[in-house]
C-alpha cells in the first residue's frame, strides 16, 4: 500500500509548474536530438549532465525520463521521412517507413510509429511500476552462458529476417564484428588491430559508425540515384495538404495489426530492456522478426509494412521502462542512455539497490510518472502539432537538405567523441556503407555486429573461461539452452519453413 501511495504521489509531483516545465522542455530536447541524425537522447542528457548539479534530484530525473522516451520516439521521424534513423533503435522503422513515404503515406507511417511508441511507452512505464521488484529477480537468473546466447539469438533473427539477402546479411554482420574487434581487447588491456596506430587504440566508437552508415552513406546513394529523381519528389507535390488527421491511423489498419500485437511486442520490449546492455536496437530487431514471423502478410515487409512500423515502434519504447530496472537495482544500466541516468542519481546521492525502493522511492517515483505521461499525452500531442512540418523535411530541396544533414552529422560526430579521427572515420563507413548499398548488402546488419559483437565475444570467452573450455556449458545451462532453442525455432519457420506468400 505504501509503493502505491508513493507512486500516486509522483504523479502529483508532475503538477507542480517547476517539475512539468522541466518534462516538457526534456521532451522536446529529446524530439530534437532524437529527430537529428548523429544527436541521440544519450548525447542530449550527457550534455545536459553539468545542468543537474543546479538541480533538485525530482525535476533533473523528471527531465531525463522524458528525454529518454521522447528520443526513442523520435527517431522514426527522420527514419521514415528521409531514410535516416535519428536512433539505432528505429533502423527497422526506417525500412518500412520510408517505403510507405515513397509511396505517399508519410503521415501514415508517422500516425502509425507514434501509435506504437504511445503503446509501448505506456505498457513499459506501467510494467516498470508494477512488475520492477518480480523482474529485477528474473533477471538475476540469466547468467553469462544464457547472455551470450540472448546475443546470438538477437543476431540470427535479424540475419534471416534479410529474407533475399541472408548470406550477405551474415557477411555484412561478421563485417560489424570485425570492426568492432578493433581497439583493447574485451578481456584484457591489451590493444589489438590497431595496425601501430594509436588512433585506433580507443577503438572505434558507435557514433561515427552510425552517423556514417546512415546519413552519410544515404546523402552519397542520394546523389548517385540523381539522374533518377525520387519518385517522392514529384508525389509529394500532387499531394493535398497534409492535414493533422491524417496522421491518426483508421481504425481498419489498427484491427489489421492487431491488439495481439502491440501487446506481445511491448512485452518483447520490455523484457529485453530488463537484460543489462541489450538496448533499443535489439528490442526492435527482436520484435520486427517476431511479427514478421506470424504475420498474415509477410509479403508486405520491406515495401511498407504498417505492421513492422508498429511491432518495431512499441518494442523499442517498452525497452525505456524496462532498462531501468537493472539500473536501479543494481547499478548496471539496461542501455546507454540510462547509464547516463546513473550518473544523474550517483551525483544527487542517491545510491542505486534494492533498498532505493524502501528509501527513496518518492524521489524516484515521479520519474516513473514522467515516463508514463511522456508516452501518454506528449508522444501523440507532439506528432498532432508538429506532424505537418515533420513531413515537410521532404519538400525541402535536397540539396540544402542534405548538406546540413552533412554537417550536422558530422558536427555531432565529433561532439560526440571529441576527436577529428573518429569524425574523418564516419566519412570512411560512410563511403563503405555506400558501396554495400550498392551490392544490396543490408547496412542494418553491420551495425548489429558492430554494436552486439563485443557483448557477444566478451560472454563467449568468460563462459568458456569459467568452464575450462567446455562449449557444453550452452547446452547445460538453462537460461542458455532456452534462448538456443528460441533461436532454432525462428531459424526453422523463417528459413526452413517459409510462410507461405498469398496468390493474388
């Protein structure tokens, strides 16, 4: 009764001006970076960190929270208006979204993310609240044999959901791998591939890779296509006015989609968020091959799927309530942005443990209310207001357009790392990712194996450390052998045993 009553009281928390001017200015910071390729909700509270030492504890963790899902959201903007991912976690929504922009329903698509994201915030906060003690305890069971083989079940569904493409798509992950080998070893400090130079000591971070397989690589296929203009240049122009109720999704395409499935890809989401390190980007990967899986119309994936958008969307939103629960109990953030939020509790002396419930739950409780009021009301409030100017990125002439997402990715790339090599390095993926594009090799792979290729070899050494070299620790563990099985049964009805396309 006690947790109850403190929860209501951080709503209430919500109603003071202070504390509501700091969630809604930490949302539409978060739009922004979120929006922006190259800016992310973890550049956005790692630059604002400095700020919550002038801060009351209540409204800086009020204004992470915010920003934390508002990015999240955010990135299916630029993921479908301009084939750019704002965040890793929307590169599947960029797939399908931009498909559906080329066609004509932009707002669509927007009105269909946004719904996800609503969905799959509001399911996420809600688990966070009620679920966070239960799940803080299941995820203890999951030990270092069964983290390595949630890792390579996350790549293999996303290898063969590349339906066309699965042996380039496992070229292009093993590819993400071996750049993600490069720098001090995972084990020991001990430099490795850096070719005596010591550039490449520190490794090469996340960002300019991002930055440089998605925006730069997008803006160099742009120009290369140019004797071709885009179909969506000419349509965009015969198109009535684009109207904010045209973004709210008819009701036939959300029965079409199914409560079933929002509902199973919040879970998703959230249960994945729960798992220290996995992250946005694999809750969505996750999702999306789930849905993909048992969907009634496979056939629509990669050309428009209103059902990708929205298993990917709610996926990668559930992930915010989950990743706090490691976070909080024990210290180990779910993602990185909220390892950025651990820094904002360690500098407010607030110590993360089980007994931070017992103690100091009315200090954290109206950040649980930020995030529920964030999905609920700003998500949709945001896209009702704004929508109209979203899809207007594209009635901008291409060449202004991309010449400032030029500089701003690159700005932000160097903003990100504080280094000239690593901002000239985004240039080098992007001119790589580029000629890969134009072999119809996915970039989405490579960046997987770029992101869970350290996860996935630092867990495979420590297991078979731990266990003199005996691989049969994955089959002996439970946690391991449940998720090989999981990954065995995809593998089965995706490859093996192909749905079935409809006959027209």
């Amino acid at each position: 009764m006690n947790f109850i009553v403190e929860i209501l009281g951080g709503f209430s928390a919500l109603a003071s001006p202070e504390v509501l001017a700091y969630m809604i200015v930490g949302f539409l910071i978060g739009t922004f970076f979120g929006s922006v390729p190259g800016l992310t909700s973890v550049l956005a509270i790692a630059l604002l960190l400095p700020i919550t030492y002038s801060l009351d504890v209540v409204p800086a963790l009020v204004m992470c929270a915010s920003i934390f899902m508002s990015g999240m959201y955010a990135g299916s903007i630029t993921a479908t208006t301009i084939n750019i991912p704002g965040a890793p976690s929307s590169m599947m929504t960029s797939i399908e979204g931009y498909a559906l922009m080329k066609q004509g329903y932009g707002a669509n698509a927007l009105g269909h993310a946004a719904l996800g994201s609503m969905i799959g915030g509001v399911v996420g906060a809600l688990l966070l609240i009620a679920l966070t003690p239960v799940a803080a305890k299941v995820s203890l069971l999951i030990q270092t044999p069964g983290k390595f083989s949630l890792i390579l079940f996350a790549m293999v569904v996303i290898v063969i959901s590349q339906r066309d493409a699965i042996a380039k798509g496992m070229v292009a992950t093993l590819l993400g791998i071996m750049i993600a080998t490069i720098g001090i070893d995972v084990m020991q400090p001990i430099a490795r591939f850096n070719f005596g130079t010591e550039a490449l000591v520190e490794g090469i971070d996340m960002m300019p890779l991002i930055i440089g397989t998605f925006a730069i690589s997008e803006i160099l296929y742009q120009a290369y296509q140019r004797r071709d203009p885009l179909a969506i240049d000419v349509d965009t122009r015969k198109l009535a006015p684009i109207r904010r109720r045209d973004f709210l999704p008819p009701l036939r395409e959300i029965r079409e989609i199914g409560v079933f499935t929002y509902l199973k890809s919040a879970l998703i989401g959230y249960f994945i968020g729960v798992l220290p390190g996995a992250g946005g980007s694999m809750a969505a990967f996750v999702s999306y091959a789930e849905a993909m899986r048992k969907s009634k119309k496979p056939q629509e994936y990669g050309k428009g799927s209103r059902e990708g958008i929205a298993a990917a969307e709610t996926a990668n939103n559930s992930m915010c309530g989950g990743a706090f629960v490691p976070m909080l109990m024990f210290g180990i953030p779910g993602d990185p942005t909220t390892a950025i939020v651990l820094g904002v509790l360690v500098i407010n002396g607030l110590q993360p443990g089980p007994r931070l419930l017992d103690t100091q739950l009315d200090l954290i409780a109206p950040m649980f209310a930020s995030l529920l009021i964030s999905a609920l009301i700003l998500i949709p409030l945001t896209l009702f207001l704004l929508g109209p100017y979203f899809v207007k990125i594209v009635s901008i002439r291409k060449a202004l357009l991309y010449s400032c997402i030029a500089v701003v990715a690159l700005v932000g790339s160097y903003v990100a790392t504080y280094s000239p090599f690593q901002m000239m390095l985004a240039l080098v993926f992007g001119v790589l990712a580029f000629f890969l594009r134009k072999q119809n090799y996915p970039t989405v792979t490579l960046l997987l194996g770029f992101i869970l290729g350290p996860d996935l070899e630092q867990y495979l050494r420590r297991s078979l450390s731990l266990n003199d070299g005996n691989p049969l620790t994955f089959v002996t563990s439970p946690d391991s052998l449940f998720f090989l099985v999981l990954t065995a049964i995809f593998f089965y009805f995706m490859v093996i045993r192909v749905p079935k396309t409809p006959k027209a």
